[in-house]
C-alpha cells in the first residue's frame, strides 16, 4: 500500500477521484493499459512463464482473486460478494477450487 500511498503523493488523483491517468489528465485507454499491462508481465515472470498463457490478460487477476479467497477458506457468500456475482455464478465457473482441484 505505501506504493500506492507514494503515488498519489507524487501525481494527485484526476478531478473525479481516478488514481491512474493518461499523461494528459484523461482516462487511460485499454491499448495504453494492455501495452502497460504486457511490459509488467515481461519484467516480473520469468521467460520460461512470459512465453505461457500465465496472467496474460489483466482479467486473469479477477480469476486469480477468487480462486485464491476459495481456498484459503473464505465462505463461498462472501467470495461472491467481494467478486461482485451471485453464489450459483461463483459455483458454476470456480466449483473445481471449491472442490479442492486446480
């Protein structure tokens, strides 16, 4: 957190509460994110998991969340919750980490 504590210290936050934007003050578009979002990815993987499927879309952090809260033991309601879905959309696409596989 004091990263993102530092940040907005050092660049503010836009009009309407956004902490990240463009260098000109607007929103960042999703080709600017994804160029940002790949570069990131380059720098923390190794090459032998760069060159896999492995986070290569900043969604799969969404899916990395919940599987993560599923088995550590977080209840299946409050999953949902904190994910933003109903329970049955929670078991439909996570029932293998409910269930203890990957």
């Amino acid at each position: 957190m004091s990263w993102l504590r530092q940040h907005k210290k050092t660049y503010g936050m836009a009009p309407d509460g956004r902490l990240f934007r463009s260098a000109g003050g607007g929103r960042v578009r999703s080709t600017e994110y994804t160029d940002i979002w790949k570069a990131a990815r380059q720098k923390a993987l190794s090459p032998e998991n760069a060159a896999t499927a492995i986070a290569d879309v900043p969604y799969s952090l969404r899916h990395a969340s919940v599987s993560l809260w599923l088995s550590s033991g977080v209840e299946a309601t409050e999953a949902a919750r904190r994910a933003g879905h109903s329970v049955a959309v929670l078991y439909r696409f996570y029932a293998k980490v409910i269930n203890g596989r990957q």
